[in-house]
C-alpha cells in the first residue's frame, strides 16, 4: 500500500518512513507542488483531519491517487505545565509565522526562564488521521517528561533538546534514535495508525 503524507518535514517524514517500512511512504510534496493548509481547529486530531484531507482532495482533484492510495497527516506538539499547557496546538509556529525550529525553541525556553523555573513537567501529545477513499480516521500518542530552560544535545527536531521523558535523564537531543523511536509519541500513534491501515488493506 502507499501511504501519501501530508507533510513536507524531513524530520517527521524520516520518523514515519522508519516506523512503516512495509509500506511505500512518500511525501506529497513528491507528486505535486506545495500548498497551504490553514490549521484552524482547536485540536491535535482536527488539525490533523484538515491537513490529511486537504491533500486527499488536491491529490484526487489532480488524478494523482491511486486506488489504494491512504493519506496520512500528523499534528503533534508540546504542552508545558507552568506555561498552562502552551504551546499546545500552536507548538510549531509558537515563534510567530515562518519561525524555525530554533526560533520556537528559543521562545518556549525564555518563557520557562521568565517563570522564573528551570524546568517543568510536560507532554507531547501526537494525532494521526488516516484518509481513504471509504472514510477518515484518527489515532493518538503521547511522551511525558520533564522540559529545561536550557537546550542539550543537537540531534532530532523541534523541542528535543529541552525534553527529558519520564524514566531517563538525557534529552531526546541526546539519547539514541533506537530509543526515541520506542518512546515517542509519533511512535505511539503510528502504531495504532497502523493496525487502521492494515485493516483497510484487508478490505480493499
């Protein structure tokens, strides 16, 4: 089955692509142009829909998806306790449109500072929508943890280096892929997005 993903991010994509190797995994980016999708909802799972169904219909409208084509979309982001659960939904534009990945960063963790904390307890929370030809669906996963106001480590993306998860004491810019990968909430919910997609499979 090909699963078409409704995001350009190297990052999220390389992260699917390892969780679903079963499968044929492209970026919709690869089959057609770019286009802007206004994440208007007030949810993880809603904005996920908007993003999933948008590029099923762009992708349909240009005779570009296969019979068996799923397209999949992904929201996530980081909620901190002593913040009241900011950045949330906006984790990725937190810095103000067009902000980069350091740029967010920057912003939460003067934020943190400005509590006068040096850490506080928060989650990632992840929502997948999966959608087909025969109807949408949705999937969540979620990290716990701990975030510092202070940045370690330089690989992963977005808020890794300030994110310690429960049970450990490196950031996720520290510790190894291998690990990351069974604990992250993407991870999660691509398991659960998984067993949706085989059971579409099943029927097709």
């Amino acid at each position: 089955m090909r699963l078409i993903l409704a995001t350009s991010n190297k990052g999220k994509v390389k992260e699917i692509k390892a969780q679903c190797r079963d499968h044929e995994v492209v970026p919709y980016s690869e089959l057609m142009e770019e286009f802007d999708i206004i994440e208007d909802a007030n949810t993880f799972k809603e904005n996920a829909l908007i993003k999933a169904r948008a590029v099923f219909k762009a992708l349909q409208n240009r005779l570009l998806l296969c019979e068996d084509a799923v397209v999949i979309a992904d929201d996530s982001g980081i909620s901190v306790d002593i913040l009241d659960g900011r950045p949330g939904i906006y984790s990725a534009r937190y810095g103000g449109e067009g902000a980069s990945d350091k740029d967010n960063l920057n912003k939460l963790m003067q934020e943190i500072k400005a509590k006068g904390a040096l850490s506080s307890p928060a989650h990632y929370t992840a929502a997948i929508a999966v959608v087909t030809k025969d109807g949408e669906y949705s999937v969540h996963g979620w990290m716990h943890g701990t975030v510092l106001s202070e940045a370690r480590g330089s690989s992963g993306f977005g808020y890794d280096p300030i994110f310690v998860p429960d049970g450990y004491d490196k950031t996720l810019g520290e510790l190894e892929d291998e690990i990351k990968e069974k604990l992250s909430h993407r991870s999660k919910a691509l398991c659960l997005a998984k067993i949706v997609i085989e059971n579409i499979t099943s029927k097709m």
